[in-house]
C-alpha cells in the first residue's frame, strides 16, 4: 500500500525536527536535550534550541525522542534478500556452497533487482540512509545494471561494491564491458550513488589479485574485501595487499576476524579501515567479532549487517550484538587470568559513532554521518509514543544501543526528502515490490527442486551432539527439551 505523508513531502520545502534530543556525533559529542534540526533543500541549515525557520517550514514534533544522523551500513549483500531467512541455520560451509558452488549462478538480473529493491526499502525502513551493496553476484553486465537500477528505484544513499563470485577477480575486473559499465554508469551519478570493487585475496604468493587492484585504482574505485575469515581469508593476503602498495586509506577489511597483531597493524598504518558484521561472525564462523582488538590498534571501525539469507538488516541490533561481544571477550579474558572486570571499555557511545560516523568514514564521505549545518540531510528521529520502551527516556546513547529498534524509526530524511514518516515509508509500491520478490523465490525453488530447496534450508545435524551423562539425574525422566524435540518439526523437509 503506499503510504502518503500526512503532509505533503515536498521536496523543495524546508523540514524542522522540534524539542528532540540531538545527538549530534559532532567532534564534541554534542548532546541537545532539547533541540531542533533544519533541513532545507538537501542540506542540515541549522541545529540549536528554539530555531527561527522559513516560512512554509514542515513541523516534525520530536518530543520524547531522538534526532540523530542517519544510519551507515558499510557491507550488504542486498541482492540475496530475495532469499531472506532460508539460511537461518547455516555456517559459512553451507553458505559457500549454496551461493558460490551450486545455486549462486541461477540468479538472473531480475533476481538481483528483486533482492535489491527490497532490501533497499528495508534499510530506509530502519534508519540506514547509506548502504552499501557489496554485490558479488554479478555474473554479467547486465546484472550490474539491474542491481543499479534498483538501487536507483529507491529514495535512499547507495555505494555499488561490483563484484562476481564466479568468476575470478583478475578476469572479471579485466572484461571491457565491466570497464563499460562503470563509465556508463558513473557518468552523471550524483552523491547518491557510489561505486567500489569488491573481491577477496586468497593469499596466494602469486597474488593474482594484483590485476584487479590495478584496475581498481585505474578507475579510482576503493576495494572493499572479505578478510580475516576462518577457512578463507588469512593474514597472507593482508601482507600481499600491503606489500605491494594496495592498502590504502579507503580500503574496506570486512570482517576482519581472524588475523594477527601483525595484519592489524598493517591496516592501522594504512589508514584502512574494519567492517564488523557481529551477528555474521558469531554465527558463521568467520571469527570472533574483531572490536575488541581492532579498537586497540585505532583502526576506524563502520557496522554492517552482511546478508538478510541468514540475519536482520537493522544496525539497532549491529550495535547491539557488537557491544555484547566485546564485553562478553573482555569479561571472559580477564576471568582467564582470574581478574574481575569493573569498569567495560566499549561504551554505547561508542557504537553508535560506528553506526553513523564511522560508515562516513569508512566511505571517505566527510558530508554525512553527522547532524552539522552545512552537511547532507540524512537523518533519523526515533520516536514512538504508543511504546512501553520509549520511556523514560536518560540515557540517549544506551537506548539507541539497547532498547531502539526499526519499529521505533519515526521518520527518516535521506538527502533532505522525507522518506519515511509516522512509522511508514513515503511512495514505496510494498505489493509490487513482494511480487518481484515472489517471482525470484519462485524461479529458484524450480531451478532447485523440491529436494535441494528444502537440503539447502535444513542442512544436515552432526551426529556428535547426544545430551552428556549427568550424575546428578536420578530418574530416567527427560523433558521434552531433551527428548529430541528437533527433528520433529523442523528438521524434516515437508513435515512443517
Ligand atoms: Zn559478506
């Protein structure tokens, strides 16, 4: 259903938030307890108490919430939204297989559009006004011009990170109708569309990579890449980028995971910069969810979501994962050596500067991820008055991190439109947008067979895990949770 704004969305006309908390995330931290923001044209005029604004001016009342810049996601694999949920249950194992292996390759242009548009709209839904599509499933050209499309199709701030699981960087980074593409497609992109390569280094001493690299910085595109992940990525292929004159500040280390002191410290002194997926790398296996080495080296940290097959895409739950790993490893190294932890170093603070600056940063974009005069006008209220969790409001930074969620997301004003207001998006077709969506779910359930569509959902139970001996159990009594309840419903295909 589209959702007109109970005012009309002008773009031309000036939008104030009054009497919210502004949370700034300016150099200071400033922190207004009571503030208003302007936006006019697609620019933030002014932040302050009690603003004059223009006449005409729409009135947002933010009372009882909080203003703050608009969300930055720097790693999304938004065209497998399309398969949102299917891989609840999987590792990175079966993950490689399904996508780069086996299914991966049956996406057509069409698919790509469907998951992209979808998950476009999902990011402005909770707040994220920049997102970038780390899109390795672009198998030709013309599936590149429909993740664009799509992209294009949706009132929202995206950086297209090309890329092509099957194929290998230097030969797809090496084909001139890639090299066409970019120039088509760049010409004339505004600020609302940015590109970058996106591919991975094996570590190979060959560094085959290299051509990509060249290509990379030929065409001034950042590399974003997959490293540190356990099984795939290694400290290697840091040295190979570093050594030979690739790690820039731009770079983008997704994940990040499993490295040594030494990667680390060859990305600090880069300047490059740490994608933490937390949701991703505590149930996929990459690794340990990096902050709480990353953030002793300086590297800048952004947040990301990685991929809706198997995760949420809203970064009120990246902040939130993240702040739980970090203290969960800092509790648990100091219980290593005996020592009680009485005071956690990563704060709230700090993880909602990841959420909004530190995507900024990462993306080289000093005009966005702060609530400044003088920046683009991406920007978020939360507030929702009907909420038990929207009260007491104390501690502006802890409910952003805690108790926030996309439900709460208010409105949203990307590049100064509203796109979303009074909890719903502004002029998105949602039955259109779900047919494409069914129509890609469709064709891929067929392509598969039953059988592979219901294996690639339900992958197989190791045998290894029975319930141990418990010597303080008398009877031979077993509740229902240990009576194998799983098997039952959703471990058999077509018996849910
Ligand atoms: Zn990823």
């Amino acid at each position: 259903m589209t959702h007109p704004a109970p005012e009309s969305p002008d773009p031309g006309r000036p939008v104030v938030f009054r009497n919210g908390i502004v949370l700034t995330m300016d150099d200071a931290r400033t922190v207004l307890a009571d503030g208003d923001v302007l936006v006019v044209g697609d620019r933030i005029s002014a932040v302050g108490p009690g603003l004059e604004v223009p006449e005409g001016t729409q009135e947002i009342d933010a009372r009882g919430g909080i203003v703050m810049p608009g969300m930055i996601d720097t790693h999304r694999h938004m065209w497998q939204t399309a398969m949102r949920g299917y891989g609840a249950d999987w590792t990175l194992t079966q993950y490689f297989v399904w996508y780069y292996l086996e299914h991966g390759n049956k996406f057509r242009p069409e698919d790509i559009f469907a998951g992209n548009q979808l998950s476009a709209w999902e990011s402005l839904e909770a707040g994220v006004t920049t997102t970038v599509d780390w899109s390795h499933g672009l198998q030709t050209v013309e599936h590149a011009d429909a993740a664009v499309d799509a992209l294009q199709s949706v009132p929202g701030r995206f950086v297209l990170a090309y890329g092509n699981i099957q194929a290998a960087p230097w030969e797809w980074t090496a084909d001139p109708a890639v090299r066409s593409f970019f120039e088509r497609r760049r010409s004339g992109s505004d600020d609302m569309l940015g590109f970058q390569l996106a591919f991975d280094v094996t570590g190979d001493p060959a560094f085959p990579e290299k051509d990509a690299f060249e290509v990379a910085r030929e065409l001034a595109l950042p590399v974003t890449t997959h490293a540190g992940v356990w099984g795939a990525t290694n400290d290697d292929g840091i040295r190979l980028i570093h050594e030979n004159g690739f790690a820039t500040p731009d770079t983008v280390y997704v994940h990040a995971a499993t490295l040594t002191t030494d990667s680390y410290q060859r990305i600090a002194a880069s300047g490059g910069s740490v994608s933490v997926s937390t949701e991703s790398e505590q149930s996929a296996g990459q690794g340990y969810p990096p902050t709480w080495q990353v953030r002793r080296h300086d590297i800048p940290v952004s947040l990301s979501m990685d991929t809706s097959v198997w995760w949420s895409a809203d970064l009120f739950s990246a902040m939130r994962t993240t702040l739980g790993a970090d203290r969960s490893r800092e509790h648990l190294e100091a219980h290593a050596k005996g020592d009680t932890v009485t005071h956690v170093h990563l704060r709230a603070e700090q993880v909602v500067d990841w959420a909004t600056r530190g995507g900024a940063r990462a993306l080289s974009r000093d005009d966005i991820g702060r609530l400044e005069p003088g920046l683009k006008a991406d920007v978020v209220l939360l507030k929702n008055d009907s909420s038990t969790v929207s009260f007491p409001l104390l501690n502006p930074y802890g409910h952003v991190a805690f108790q926030a969620q996309r439900g709460d997301v208010h409105t949203v004003v990307v590049d100064g439109r509203i796109v979303k207001h009074e909890h719903a998006l502004v002029g998105v077709e949602l039955p259109a947008v779900r047919r494409t969506v069914e129509a890609t779910v469709d064709h891929l359930r067929s392509a598969l067979g039953e059988e592979a569509w219901a294996q690639g959902m339900n992958p197989e139970m190791p045998s290894d895990d029975e319930v141990l001996d418990n010597p303080y159990q008398y009877t031979d009594y077993k509740s229902d949770s240990t009576r194998g309840a799983r098997g039952t419903v959703f471990g058999e295909p077509g018996s849910g």
